[in-house]
C-alpha cells in the first residue's frame, strides 16, 4: 500500500479535477482513492510507505506514442539532413550493422532515459528485424525496465530490406504467441509497417486483416515528409491516408505516425475511422519535414497523441520538452495563440494512452484505475512560481525534473534513482558498444566523425 500526499494531483479526469494539496491512494496496482486536502488518517495507518509530493505536480503515467529505441545508439550522427538522406546514409547502414546484444542495451538506454523522462509506457516502432533475436532484445529490455511498451515489429516488403510476407506474417505470429500480454500485460505486440510507400497493397491488406483478427494495433508513418508523398504518388496516384483508406485499412486500431502532410479529406478520413496519430514536432522540425496540423485534426475530432521519436531525429527521449514544442508549434503554424492550453497539451501524454492501447484504466487518476503516476518537480529556479501547475508542466518542466515515476504500482524512479538496474554500469557498457557499433558500420567517416572513449 503506498499513500502519496502534499501534490499538486492532476487527474485528467472528465471534469478536469485537480487538487491542491491532494492524495492518492494506491492499492496493488490499482488507484484506491484520490481526493484533496489531507488523507483520512486510517489511510496513512495503513500505509506500507508514504510519499510528500510537496511541491510535485502528480500525473497519469505519461506516454511516449512513438520512437525507434535503436537510435540512442545513433544520435547526433545524422543531424542537418533531410528525412531520406538522413535514412540511406545514416540509419539504414547503422541498423544493418546492429547485433542483437547492442540492440538490448540500447533498448535499455532509451527505457531508462524514457523513464528519467517521467514516461510509463512507450511505443516502440521497432525497425531491426535482421532476426527474431533483435526484436525480443526490445522486449526482454521492457521486461527488466519494468514500464509498459507496445512493440510494433516494423517490416517492408518494397524497396530497401524487403522481407517475403510469408516470412513477415509468420514472425508476427510468433511474436504475438510469446510476447503479447507478457511482463504482467505490460507488453503488447502491434503490426509495424515502416512506411506507405515501402508496403505493397496486398501485403498491407493481409496484415491488417491479421490485426483485426488477433485484436492487435498497427502503428506506421504516414505522410512524413513531402518527398514520400511524391512516392507514392508515383507508384499509384493516391496519398498515404487515401492509399489506406483505399484499402479499408483505418480504424481505431490504426495508429498513424507523423501525418504532417494530410489535406482535408483525409483528416476527415482519420476522424471518422477513429484512427490514432502519433504527432513528433521535434523530429519533423528536426528533419524539416514540416508542421502537422494538429489543431485542425484535433478539432475534427481525431486522437493524437504525443511522441519523441528516435534519439536520431530529436535528440533524446525528453518528452516534456516535446510537450512544450508541440505547444509552441501549434501557436506558431496557426498564428492563434490559444491553439493549443495547456490542459489540452497534457491530454496528449496522459488520456491519450485509453486510445493508444486500447484499454479504459489507464491515463487518469480516478478510482480503479492502473497505478500509473508520474510525479514531477516544480520546486526548480525555472519553474517557480508555480501559479498554474498545469502551465509549469507544459511551459518550464523538463525531462530531468521527474522525480518518481511508479508502473503497476512499483516504484521503477525513486526520487531520482532509477531502481531496478546499475545505471552507471549500464551507461559505460553502452559507451563501448556504440563506439564499436559505429566503427564497424563506417558511418560518418566522410566528416571524421568518431565516438571517443572519454573514460
């Protein structure tokens, strides 16, 4: 039983309830009761550990809804390119050269500095798929970190690293037996097509007929960059939202990543399906990609959720940061400063997880609830005052001011300290691995980039 008490409690609740102090009271791995003020005395007699959130902001666990947990390993090496430059000369050759070992401990990297982050659940669109081996690194890491993650076993089947569907549908199945629902149901399996322009039609219509059978997700980029569309077009005319809608592939199992060039139509498509977007401000400024129209989707009715990315197209996993970017990008790209509060914003990292993973318990504080919290400090030089805390939250905390993060009720960030695995050791072991990773792969030699060993 753990009490925490003293917060500023934001349950994104229906009605927007937040309390000032408040407490939460948390049974197993469930919410037991929320409520303002002080707790009732019997509560804290009954306290196996009592948690002072003075000063802390107190969340649903937040949600990462996408990123590539391989990158860790390659960020900084493809910064001031385009998205598909940035793909053949840096990442494609990197993946290629990745071992399933070096995939685990940057499966492990990315989680910790996730978690450090104040996430609880993470979508990882998993693009190694060189052997079942590199996509069980990711999951087995999800295992050991203790957070929830859907892993959306990316494949094509046109143009670069092509697979046989057979061979695809196959290594779905398997994944789905040994993997879904594992860790507690922390661990989901998803469908990951990597891209419309890479997936052939017949193949797309097979494993979304797959996913609808055996009740899973499928997560894939969408309508990136302006190049893609180009793609596509050239191979049949359509856009990427209308290629899938074509096929009677969008639903509310459908997540779409980026949809940074959509027209009407489609946001109108994306809507009345119930299809999900994963918005990546930072990696599509990062990329220069462009804006999403996340207002106009989000006043059409259509769920969004929030994602970093890849630590190569970001730099890292700060999800905090991409809140306040996502903010700012859509003020700016509308000219409207109200184009997205801050309440709202925060709906895109906490209630947005219902949608994502497809499940009602999760992304509030309200009774039955999943034991999910993220606690975050606003007792900090650049948040103080704290007049609104969900306005500090969006507008001054980072990723470095979570303070306890708790998954199921077990406590993964215990006041700065990452509980389950010697971090530090971790850190140094993936020093050596990248150096290796990247001299083998020969990426970056044009510039005389190297990864030196700093000791």
């Amino acid at each position: 039983m753990l009490l925490i008490q003293n917060g500023s409690i934001l349950t994104m609740d229906e009605h927007n309830n937040s309390y000032t102090p408040g407490w939460v009271w948390l049974e197993n791995d469930r919410i037991g009761a929320v409520g303002p003020g002080q707790p009732p005395a019997e509560l804290a007699a009954r306290a196996g550990r009592v948690i002072d959130a003075t000063h802390l902001a107190v969340l649903p666990g937040l949600l990462n809804a996408h990123t590539h947990l391989s990158q860790t390993f390659m960020r900084g090496l493809g910064d001031d390119k385009s998205l598909l430059d940035w793909l053949r000369q840096v990442m494609w050759p990197l993946q290629a050269a990745m071992t399933p070992a070096e995939m685990r401990l940057a499966a492990l990297l990315g989680l910790v500095e996730n978690l450090r982050c104040g996430v609880t659940t993470v979508g990882q669109h998993h693009k190694i798929a060189t052997s079942p081996a590199h996509v069980d690194a990711a999951a087995e890491a999800a295992e050991i970190v203790g957070v929830r993650m859907q892993l959306a076993r990316g494949w094509v089947d046109l143009g670069n690293g092509t697979e046989a569907p057979e061979s695809i549908l196959a290594e779905m199945d398997r994944l789905r037996r040994q993997w879904h629902g594992q860790a507690e149901g922390r661990i989901t399996i998803a469908f990951g097509p990597m891209a419309a322009w890479r997936c052939s039609d017949e193949t797309m219509r097979r494993s979304v007929a797959l996913a609808r059978e055996w009740g899973l997700r499928t997560h894939i980029h969408v309508a990136e960059a302006r190049a893609e569309i180009e793609l596509m077009r050239q191979r049949n005319g359509l856009g990427h939202v209308e290629w899938l809608h074509s096929l009677d592939a969008l639903g509310p199992e459908m997540q779409l990543v980026h949809c940074v060039w959509v027209n009407e139509a489609e946001i109108e498509w994306m809507a009345e399906s119930g299809a999900l977007v994963a918005h990546c401000p930072v990696s599509n400024m990062y990329l220069a990609s462009g804006a999403a129209p996340l207002r106009r989707m989000l006043d059409r009715g259509v769920a969004v959720a929030l994602g970093t990315d890849g630590s190569a197209s970001h730099n890292s996993q700060d999800l905090l940061e991409t809140l306040k970017v996502a903010a700012l990008l859509a003020k700016l790209s509308t000219g409207d400063a109200q184009a997205l509060a801050p309440l709202e914003a925060l709906r895109l990292v906490t209630t947005a997880k219902a949608s994502f993973l497809g499940r009602d318990d999760v992304g509030r504080i309200v009774v039955g609830a999943k034991a999910d919290l993220t606690l975050v400090n606003l007792n900090t030089a650049r948040s103080m005052p704290v007049h609104r805390p969900e306005s500090a939250l969006v507008y001054n905390a980072s990723g470095p001011d979570a303070h306890t993060v708790i998954v199921d009720g077990k406590i993964l960030l215990d006041a700065g300290q990452v509980t389950m695995l010697d971090e530090a050791a971790l850190l140094e072991e993936c020093r050596q691995a990248a150096r290796c990773l990247v001299e083998r792969a020969g990426v970056g030699e044009d510039r005389g980039w190297r990864i030196e060993d700093r000791g």
